[in-house]
C-alpha cells in the first residue's frame, strides 16, 4: 500500500544527494602552531635522513662489540662525545669512546654499554660481563626516515605527534583543507533569546546553541546570527548574508504553512533546491538546496532544518555532519552509526524509519553496551535526548522488537 511519503526520498538516496555536492575545499597555507584537528591536503616528504647520524640511545661507552666479545673487559677511553658534537675520530684499536644519548656513534663504533655497567679505572673503563650485541643500543642513520620518504600523506588529520613530525621534517607551514565556514540562522517571530522569559506564545531559541556546538564539534568554523523574523525582507536579508559561508544551517520555516518562508525566500536568491522532505522520523520537512557559486568557489550548501530541536538534531547527524566532514577531508564522511543490542523489548510504529532517543544501558559496558529507548515525547523533547547517547533505529513498520535484537545505533557525539 503507497502512502504520501513514498514520494519522498529515503535517507540513503538524500545523503548520496548531499555527499554528491559537498566537494573539498581550496587547501590553504597553515602554519604548525594553528593546524591541529585540520587535514592535510599535501603529501609530506622528509627533507633529511633521520636520524641524521648512528646514534647512542643511552648514556655510557661506545665500543666495536668485537672487542669484548672477543674476552676483553677493559678499553681505554678516547675521547667524550657530548650530544650536538661529532665525534673526531674513528675508535683507535681497544679504544671506547664516553658518549652521552643522543650523540654520534664514532665510526667503528657499532654499540653503547649503558655507563651502569660500567666502572671506570683511570683512563680505561672496565666492563662488568656479558656479551655486547652488535647495535645494541644504537639506532641507525635512517631508522626512522629517509630524506624523500612520503611521512604523511594528503586527509591524514593534524594530531599532536603528526605535527611533531612535520616540525621535525623542517615544514614551519602545511597545506591543509580549510575547516567549513558555518552559518546557524534561528527563524521565527515565535522565539526569543534565552536570557528573556518567554511572553505569551513565545519560545526560547534553544537551536542555534546546539547547531552552534553540534558544527563545532563536526570541525566548523561557526557564525551564530541573531534571530530571523518571519518576514520576507528581514529574512532575505539574514539569508543573503548566510550566502557568503560554505554551509548555511537555517532552522525553522521550512515545513508547510503560510509562515514557513525560508524555501521561497532561499529560491530568490538563486538557491537551487536540491530535495525538500525525507522519509525520516523526526526531521520530514528537511529542505536542502545549493546557492550560487561564490567567485571561484561552489555555490553555498544550504540546509534548512525544521525547527523542532530534535528534528533539527536528527537532520544534523544525518547529512549535516556528512557534508561538512567531506568539504574538509577527502576521507569518506558518513554518519556515525554502530550495531547495538536492546537492552529492553520496544513497540515501534511509523511510517517512516525512526530515530529514537535511546542510551546506552548502565548494566553494560564499552562497545558492548546495549542501548535503552527512552521515554520520549516527540520531537520537541529536548529533556529527553540530554538523557540520550544516540538515536536507535527502528525502520518504518508496525513491530514489536525484543530485548537482545540488534539494531542500527546514531552516535550523537
Ligand atoms: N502541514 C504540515 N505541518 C507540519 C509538517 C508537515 O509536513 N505538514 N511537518 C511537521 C514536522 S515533522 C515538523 S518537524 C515541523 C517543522 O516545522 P518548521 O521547520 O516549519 O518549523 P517551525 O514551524 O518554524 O517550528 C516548529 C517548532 O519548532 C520550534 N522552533 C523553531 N525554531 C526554534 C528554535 N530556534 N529553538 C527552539 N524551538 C524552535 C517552533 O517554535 C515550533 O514549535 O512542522 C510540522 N508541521
Ligand atoms: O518529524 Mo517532525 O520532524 O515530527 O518533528
């Protein structure tokens, strides 16, 4: 039996319309101190060997292991090698050198004796036993990296030691791609700020916070804009303005009544819709549509969010993160979805597949963690979902599902 949301597309069909748009950004220049969290947009090859000579891993007597292998326990000392020295010389006959980490093995030198077993007699050190591995306790010219060696290639993501590498392979400066420049626009003359105790049919603009910290934490650049009326000019105005980001996130106006402008006002300004309305429950009314181009760059992604706070969640994890994951790495970007077990039996009834407020239960643990539907009062409880760790899915049906079944888990975080 067709229904009236057959016509609409599913999930899968508008996230491959949204991941089909949302191309990379232009790489730009960074420098090391302001890259961490990017992704490179460049190979990154060293520019030396490393490390640049044979090195002492420890503090002690460089020797030719031969020599003690060979019976002796006692060498003269030859000279000291402090680390950010050479060494002068090859080791002479029976000769160790004083060497300290990190310095340059003399040439012959094919191993460091900790200086702990070690005692020194005059000017000989006396080795206290055993068999000295040839390099033991050297690190080769070259061990780590060879100059022109690939040590980080393009969409690796900047953490604390790839930076360290970089700095270590000489780049002060990294090509990377640029984090998404977001625009969270709240409409409605319904809302009022949160600070202001709502008048009568008023209501707190609770969206664009969580948009705001939801795009933050997806890797966004985000530019909250104050609230827009329900009124052609000052919302063109706002959305106009909203043009000039890479992602435009506009909550509320978008489903079917006569106040619900943001598709119209979005049309005449060149935005070309893309699709209006999902099968997903909550989120339906989600409109998403392309600006036109800026300059050089592609046109502005625009997503209209309907105004429900959860719906407006739901439509965020769903093609909102997506598509601002693959503007800035070319790694693939799909929601954050695992398989997870019900902790308690569930009665799911929709036309649409639904994405269910749930937690993971407290009896269990980690990844294994069985997940709790909550007891959720549609998509304008946000009590509910601060309770929440995801959205568990129940596809559209009428069904009854039992404790231990398996079902696909929306990671909020
Ligand atoms: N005839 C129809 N009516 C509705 C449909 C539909 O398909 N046909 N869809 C319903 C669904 S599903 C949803 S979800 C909502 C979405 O509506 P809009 O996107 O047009 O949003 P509004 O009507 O402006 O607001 C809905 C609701 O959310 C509150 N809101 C809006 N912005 C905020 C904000 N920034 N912070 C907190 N709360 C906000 C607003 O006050 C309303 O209560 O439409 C259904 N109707
Ligand atoms: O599906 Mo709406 O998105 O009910 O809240």
């Amino acid at each position: 039996m067709g229904t009236d949301i057959d016509h609409l597309l599913t999930i899968a069909e508008a996230l491959r319309a949204v991941r089909e748009r949302a191309v990379l950004l232009t790489p730009r220049l960074c420098s090391l101190a302001e890259a961490s969290g990017y992704c490179l947009a460049e190979d990154v090859t060293a520019d030396l060997d490393l490390p640049p000579f044979d090195k002492a891993l420890v503090d002690g007597y460089a020797v030719r292991s031969s020599d003690l292998n060979a019976g002796e326990c006692r060498l003269t000392v030859g000279e000291e090698i402090v680390a950010g020295r050479t060494p002068t010389r090859a080791l002479a006959p029976h000769e160790a050198a004083a060497i300290m980490t990190g310095a340059p093995l003399p040439p012959d030198a094919d191993a460091v004796v900790m200086v702990e077993k070690t005692r020194r007699d005059g000017l000989d050190v006396i080795f206290e036993g055993g068999l000295v591995r040839p390099g033991q306790n050297r690190l080769l010219r070259g061990r780590e990296m060879r100059a022109g060696d690939i040590v980080l290639r393009k969409g690796e993501r900047l953490n604390a030691p790839r930076l360290g590498l970089l700095a270590s392979v000489g780049r002060s400066e990294v090509l990377v791609f640029p984090r998404p420049r977001v625009a969270v626009v709240p409409t409605g003359d319904e809302l009022v700020e949160p600070q202001v105790v709502p008048g009568p049919g008023q209501i707190r603009n609770s969206n664009a916070v969580m948009l705001q910290a939801l795009a933050g934490s997806a890797g966004a650049e985000v530019c909250s804009f104050p609230i827009a009326p329900d009124e052609r000019t000052g919302l063109r105005s706002a959305l106009e303005r909203g043009l000039s980001f890479d992602v435009l996130t506009i909550t509320g106006g978008v489903s079917a009544g006569n106040r619900d402008l943001v598709p119209e006002v979005l049309q005449s300004l060149g935005v070309t819709c893309v699709f209006h309305k999902v099968q997903v429950k909550p989120g339906k009314p989600l409109w998403f549509g392309v600006g036109p181009p800026r300059g050089d760059a592609p046109g502005t992604l625009v997503f209209g969010l309907p105004g429900n706070p959860v719906s407006g969640i739901v439509g965020f994890l769903l093609f909102v993160r997506p598509a601002l994951r693959a503007l800035a790495s070319p790694a693939e970007s799909l929601p954050i979805v695992s398989r997870r077990r019900l902790a308690r039996s569930f009665a799911h009834s929709s036309d649409r597949p639904t994405y269910y407020p749930s937690r993971f239960s407290p009896e269990s643990a980690g990844a294994e963690a069985g997940i709790e539907p909550l007891d959720w009062a549609g998509s304008a409880d946000l009590r509910t979902v601060a309770q929440a760790d995801g959205f568990a899915v129940f596809p559209a049906g009428d069904r009854h599902y039992q404790a231990g079944e398996v079902v696909d888990f929306l990671h909020l975080g």
